[in-house]
C-alpha cells in the first residue's frame, strides 16, 4: 500500500498560501471550494466556513450561524434532535375548550335544555356530559389552564355525591376514515382540586360500528362498580385494553400533568366513528370538588405529541359545523338575525346564511316568549313570540312567524331578538 506523506498540497500556479493543510491529527483544511463526485465520509466533524453547500453547483443548504436553510425537502429516516415534536392533525374538536357557543356554565338550575347539566347534555362545543343520573356534576368553561398555551379547561364540579361521571366526544365519521384500521394515541391534561376522592381517573378510545354518523351518544349502558369500566351502549366497543401498556387508568393530581393513552389499535370490524371518552371512576366522590381536563388531542400513530393549539377563529369555524349559536347569551339585545319578507295578514318569512356548511341539514334549538323577537321597518315595528324553521340546508335556514303582526303584506324588514332571554341555535350535532 502506497502513502504520501505531506503536510501540504499547493496548485503549480499558486505560489502563495497552500491550497490543502492537513494536521497531524488528520484534520483537513481547504482553501477554495471541495468538489466530490463520490460520497463524503469523514470519522470527525465536517467544519465548513462558508455559508453554502452546493449540490449539482446549485446551492442546496445555507448557512447563517447557527440557522441552516434548506432549499429542496428535508427527509430524515431518523427523529430531529433538540426540537419538540407536534402533532400533524388533532381528531377532537375544541379539545383545549376554547368555546362555548351555547354559554359557559351548565347547571341544574338552568331553565331551558340548552344550559342542563343532565347526562348525555352537550355542553361546552362538541362535548357531551355523561353521568350516572343527572344533575351529577355542574359544568363551566374555566379559565384554570396549565402555565403555557390553553386559555381555558372544562370544569366538572361534584354536586351529587358518589357518581361516576365523564366527557365524551364522537368523531364524525368522514374524519376518522383515516385512523380506523390504524393505531391511534390520546393525550390529555387533567388535575383535580383535591385527590382525597377524585384519585381515579380512566380515559379510552372507542368504536361505532353501525350506520355512519347515527351514532349512541349516551355512551354507557351501566356505569358500573368502582374500578370496573363501564357497559358500553350497543355498537359502541373499548379499542384499548383494560390492561397494562394500555390500560387507560390514571391517577390525578393537585397539579396539572399530561396523560397519554399510547399505539391503540383501532380495529373493531366495520368501526365507522370513533370517540373519546374519559371519566371519573370514584364512586365515592365529595361535593363541591373539581375536576379539570384540557388540551384533549387524538391523534394518528403510535405515540403523542405536543398539542396542536389552533386559532380560536378557526376553532369556532370547526365547531359551527355542529353547532352555530345566531342569537347565543353573550350578545347584546336587539342582535340583528336578518331580513324578512310580509306575506298574508300577519306572516313573515326570514332566509340568513350559516358561517360554515353544516355536518347535516340542522335542527333549531329556540328559547321562545312574549315579545322575545321584534320586526323593524318603516319608522315602527312589530314584536312576536315565536319563530321556527320553515326549511333549513347545508348552507342556509328559512324562519317563520306565524303570529299577528301588523305589517302590510309584502313589506320588509329587520328581525331582531327583543329579549336577553331569546335563544336561535342551530344543531347537526352526532
């Protein structure tokens, strides 16, 4: 085997600093540009003190400091150190429960059905209140949130002892097509006001495998023993084992903590939704206690990552899928809802565009009154009782009124709602 032993390798026209220096170490320096045909294999650093790396003389990676750019795809076949990974695409809806369209506190004390705190309630957007009896648990958008990133925390707040109760959310069906088959993790973030008797908390990933969509809300056929899971409802089926890697039951704290449920396999035949379902498994519970759960995140693959936070905007756009709250508590009196048209003696019709197309031609949830609603045109105005849908689409809703009034036939004006009691909600809710 031949060896050249040189320190130094200078160009015949270069009668200056040498072109290559290389150390007794082995280490290499270059003064100009180090072109390879072949592959590059060095058994230390490669340093390089310029700010590109070409590929094919076209610049491939730039180089400011410690930034490095890349000007084509990045693939790596192992994992990014010194990065926090996040997750591509959360399957909940509202999982850091950033709204609350229909209000923020669900108690027994409410006076109609939109405000109830009873099982199988939906309350904070696209969570459904499920308890062992009603009127188990007060719910309420709380702002008792980790240090960094959630803004607010559903609330479940005791006030019948020694119930089972929980959260539930299904996924609509064309959302979840490319999780079932799969595996799937959950993560969530909970504590608990006290732990004397809020120490047992169980989360799981759960199947339909029924008609697409016409899904069991009411998840639970029979709650069941203290440290025993639930009956489920027919159709509806556990995806993750009641055992150890993935078993699902947790053990809250005083402080908030992340909990993960990891490498589901979603594999119930014929699953056509999936849900997430997490409980209280006490049942030996004190009232006035509370439990709070945030930044509840569904996702596919084998492990967790960080939660992905989207932009309230967007979030409520999400949730108006389901639920779109027109005249909702939190707006002013005499909130416009639209224009309508006189027709007959006392009549009138109201079209108004959704937001967002709906999941389904949706249903109205009204709170109706005396004088709740009120008809402005020419100089006076008009105030009825109750309005209803005439005919409802994907993408817009046609309102009636069908008591006197006494606007001329043909003539328009503004609805309004006349009373902070009024309610318009529209629902396409699983």
């Amino acid at each position: 085997m031949s060896k050249i032993k040189n320190n130094e390798i200078t160009h015949t026209s270069n009668s200056g600093t040498s072109n290559i220096v290389m150390d007794a170490s082995g280490n290499v320096t270059t003064a100009g540009d180090l072109t390879t045909s072949g592959d590059l294999t060095t058994a230390g650093d490669l340093t390089v003190t310029g700010n590109d790396i070409k590929s094919s003389g076209a610049t491939a990676i730039t180089m400011s400091g410690a930034n490095v750019t890349v000007a084509g795809t990045c693939t790596a076949t192992g994992g990014f150190v010194g990065i926090s990974s996040v997750c591509a695409r959360n399957y909940i809806t509202n999982g850091d429960m950033q709204v609350a369209q229909r209000t923020a506190s669900f108690t027994g004390g409410g006076t109609t059905d939109i405000s109830k705190n009873d099982d199988d309630d939906y309350t904070l957007d696209q969570w459904i209140l499920l308890s062992d009896g009603n009127d188990i648990v007060d719910v309420t958008q709380s702002t008792q949130v980790p240090t960094t990133g959630a803004t607010n925390s559903i609330a479940l707040d005791v006030e019948t002892a020694n119930k089972k109760f929980g959260i539930f959310q299904p996924i609509e069906s064309a959302d979840c097509k490319s999780i079932i088959g799969g595996t799937a993790s959950l993560s969530f973030k909970m504590k608990a006001s006290a732990v004397d008797k809020l120490d047992s908390v169980k989360a799981a990933i759960i199947s339909w495998s029924s008609t697409a969509d016409s899904v069991t809300s009411d998840v639970v056929n029979a709650w069941g023993a203290e440290g025993t899971r639930p009956t489920l409802a027919t159709n509806w089926t556990y995806e993750n084992a009641n055992s150890s890697g993935t078993t699902g039951n947790f053990t809250p704290t005083t402080s908030w903590a992340t909990y993960t449920l990891k490498n589901v396999s979603i594999d119930t035949s014929s699953t056509t939704n999936v849900g997430v379902f997490i409980w209280s498994d006490v049942t030996d519970t004190t009232v006035g206690q509370f439990l709070y759960i945030t930044d509840v995140q569904l996702e596919s693959g084998a492990d967790t990552n960080d939660y992905l936070r989207a932009r309230k905007s967007d979030e409520i756009a999400r949730c108006q899928r389901y639920f779109f709250a027109k005249v909702r508590a939190d707006l002013k009196l005499y909130s416009p809802i639209g224009m309508d048209d006189t027709y007959g003696a006392s009549n009138s019709y109201l079209i108004f565009s959704l937001p967002v197309e709906m999941r389904a031609n949706p249903t109205g949830l009204f709170v109706n009154g005396t004088s709740y609603w009120r008809k402005q045109c020419h100089g006076h105005h008009d105030d009825f009782d109750t309005i209803s849908i005439s005919e409802s689409s994907l993408n817009s809703i046609m309102l009636y009124n069908t008591g006197s009034m006494a606007s001329n036939q043909g003539q328009g004006g503004t609805v309004w709602s006349a009373n902070s009691n009024a309610r318009l909600y529209l629902t396409a809710e699983l």
